[in-house]
C-alpha cells in the first residue's frame, strides 16, 4: 500500500508540474462563413494556427503561416455554378489572429448563375486524413444553412432558390455518426476513463453494466446540453472529466488495500489544495462545486471498502460521471453545430458513433489483455495493472489541475 501511494504520489506531482496547455481534444478542424448576394459569393475561412504548420508538407516552406494559407486556399476551395468554375476575385487576405487562428477573406464571382451551387472543399484533408470542416451558407435572404466537409465528402451542392443543402438525412446521419466516432477515439480523456472503468472489474456481466451506466449518463447530458435545455460551464466540464479519471483510477488502485484511508485523506488534501489555488487565481470551477466536490470525494472513498461494493456501486457511479462526460461531448457537438433541417437525426448520429467508438476500445482492450493473458507475461498482470492505474491517476491529475486553474 504505502509503495503504491508513494508512487502515484510522485506521478501526481508530475501531472501537477506538467499541467499545461491541458487539452485533450486535438481534433483537426476548420470553419467557414459562406454568404452570397447577387452573384458575388464572400468567404471567411478560419482554421487554427497549428493545422496550417502542417501544410509545408504539401505547399513547400513560406515565410508566414498567412502565406501557406493563402497558397493551400487557391488548390482547394472551389466555387462551381452551371458546371462553370467561378473566378476569383483579387487576393486572398490571411491575417493570423492573437487567438492562435489563421483567418483568410475571398470573395468570388459567378457569371452564370444556375439553379444550383456547388461548393467544393478539399482544404487539408491532404495532410489530415480525419481534418472535419463545419461551414454556415447564407443564400440571398434565405436562412442559414449549416454543412460538414469530410474526407469522403468534399462537396456540397445548395439551391440558389430555397438557400438549402440538397443533402439526404442520411447523410446527415452518416456525418455525424463519423464525427462522434472520430472524437471518441482522439479524446484521450474519454478513453482514459474508460479505462479506468475497466479496472475496477474483469467480469464480462459487471463490466457491461459500468459501460451501460456511463453511455445511460452521457446519452442525456449529450441530449440536454445540444438542445440547449442546459448550458453548463465548458471548461468547469473539462476539469470535472479529469477529476473522474483521477478518482476511479485511485479507487482501482486501492480496491484490496486495507488501509483505504490514506487514499482518503491524499485525494481529498488534493482536491482541496487545488480548490484554494483555483478560487485565489481565479479557476474555472466555483466555490459551490468545490464543496461538493470535497464532500463527494470523502463519501465516495469511504463507502466503496473493497471490490465486491466497487462493482456493485460501478454502474451507478459510471452514470453519474457518465453525465459529466456528456457534457464534454456537447461542447464538441455545440461547436460544430447541428444542422437545423436534421437536429434529431443529426444528434442520434453523434451519440451512435460516439458508442460505435467506446465499443471498439472496450473490445481492442478485452482483447489485447486476454492474448497477453496467453503469454508468459501474464506472471507480471499485478504489475502492469498497477503501473495502468498510476498512470491514469497521473494524466488525470494533469487534465483536473491544469483545467481548473485554467493553465
């Protein structure tokens, strides 16, 4: 017990020393703002600063990133009416933004103007196999229409009468089962976590009903926060989502020790050490949820005394953490925006291939700890379970500190 606590100790010291720039969510995404009046279509292409540092790979070395933008936006983003490309209309003006964004203007002109136009988009999918574009299109005095570019799907076609996209609500569907699938498997918190989950048991049974809780939890978080109903603090989330991987990895780890109260007493030290840093600098977390937080802690430490109690409390803790999860996969989904003439289908999608996602890493896991459990390195499981849940605990005090102080 004490070699345990002393080295997650030193593990969690490190994720302290380390907890910056706390981002677990690296998606590669761009954005667009599409209006066109009187044949003259206006664009504004913003895209983060770090996915342009990718494009030398294609375009060759630039003196700015404003210049590599502008050079990758003249290949690629292409306006068709009546089969007829149309023309540019001067430079494109790239202005890199103190917010770490790369924004360019273009303008176009369309000479024949059709029934239809066709915007084709193949922007950094060259360099970005799974890069995701989310574009709003205004037409005329039409509504607003939203859009998603993807590798295999990099155009799209609007009517100039209605101002509306001509995509089925398949398609809608298909997108968004592709986005949730793609953020469950880059948001390494998420992953974490369950992880975490899969150390607290081994039975097929138990370890489906802790995977049911959590999709059970962040199914309606997801469902609420999307819809507008709640509109919880983004970042306050994303600290909260590194507190639930530190607390189950902890609770793994100690399940068959006897003196649970020194975990007790470290995480809950923890929590509050952080609460006064975070209300004195000015945190992301207010004092209210600190309380609860402190308070849930300590419950949550000593109630749960072995095993046999963690698993039968698992499903009900999973659904718990799960609805703060939920949240975590709003804020994704809120920023790309859901499509008004598919909410519905467009929501179920994001929440199916965030399952499709979480079922693949369940079974990758299953699997690879069965085939090692066939080899000679089955000797060494305590091992590596401990060194799993230290690490966990490590990565979750790294997103929880940096998060909540907001560093």
């Amino acid at each position: 017990m004490r070699n345990k606590i002393r080295y997650s100790f030193i593990l969690a010291l490190l994720g302290l020393l380390f907890s910056s720039n706390a981002d677990a969510h690296q998606l590669s995404r761009s954005f667009s703002k599409w209006e066109i009046n009187n044949k003259e279509v206006s664009v504004t292409f913003t895209v983060p600063s770090r996915q342009v540092t990718l494009l030398p790979v294609i375009e060759g070395q630039s003196s700015s990133l404003e210049d590599l933008l502008t050079s990758h936006l003249k290949k690629y983003l292409k306006v068709f009416t009546s089969s007829t490309e149309c023309e540019r209309q001067g430079d494109i003006k790239s202005i890199y933004g103190n917010n770490n964004y790369v924004r360019s203007e273009i303008k176009f002109y369309c000479e024949n103007f059709s029934n239809n136009l066709v915007i084709r988009n193949g922007s950094f999918f060259p360099v970005s196999i799974g890069h995701v574009h989310f574009a709003r299109i205004k037409i005329e005095d039409n509504e607003w229409q939203e859009n998603i570019f993807t590798s295999s799907r990099q155009e799209a076609v609007f009517s100039l009468e209605t101002g509306e996209s001509n995509r089925s609500r398949l398609e809608i569907f298909i997108d968004y089962v592709f986005l949730g699938f793609e953020h469950i498997l880059e948001g390494y918190d998420h992953l974490a976590f369950l992880l975490a989950i899969l150390l607290i048991t081994f039975q097929f049974r138990k370890m489906l009903l802790s995977i049911t809780g959590f999709t059970l939890g962040h199914s309606i978080t997801l469902a609420l926060a999307s819809l507008g109903i709640i509109q919880p603090s983004g970042p306050a989330v994303e600290a909260l989502i590194g507190f639930t991987i530190l607390l189950v990895a902890y609770e793994a780890l100690t399940l068959e020790e006897k003196r649970k109260s020194l975990f007790a007493i470290f995480i809950t030290l923890l929590v509050l050490v952080v609460a006064v840093i975070s209300l004195t600098v000015g945190g992301t977390i207010n004092l209210l949820t600190w309380i609860g937080l402190i308070i849930f802690t300590l419950s949550y430490s000593f109630l749960l005394e072995d095993r046999k109690q963690a698993e039968k409390a698992n499903p009900i803790i999973t659904i718990i953490f799960g609805l703060i999860h939920g949240f975590g996969f709003a804020g994704v989904l809120m920023e790309l925006g859901l499509p008004k003439d598919g909410l519905v289908v467009g929501l179920l999608g994001f929440n199916i291939g965030v399952e499709l996602g979480q079922i693949l890493v369940v079974f990758l896991a299953v699997f690879s700890l069965y085939m090692l459990g066939k080899t000679y390195l089955s000797r060494y499981k305590s091992i590596v379970y401990d060194l799993t849940g230290m690490l966990l605990i490590a990565l979750g005090v790294y997103w929880f500190v940096g998060r909540a102080l907001g560093i």
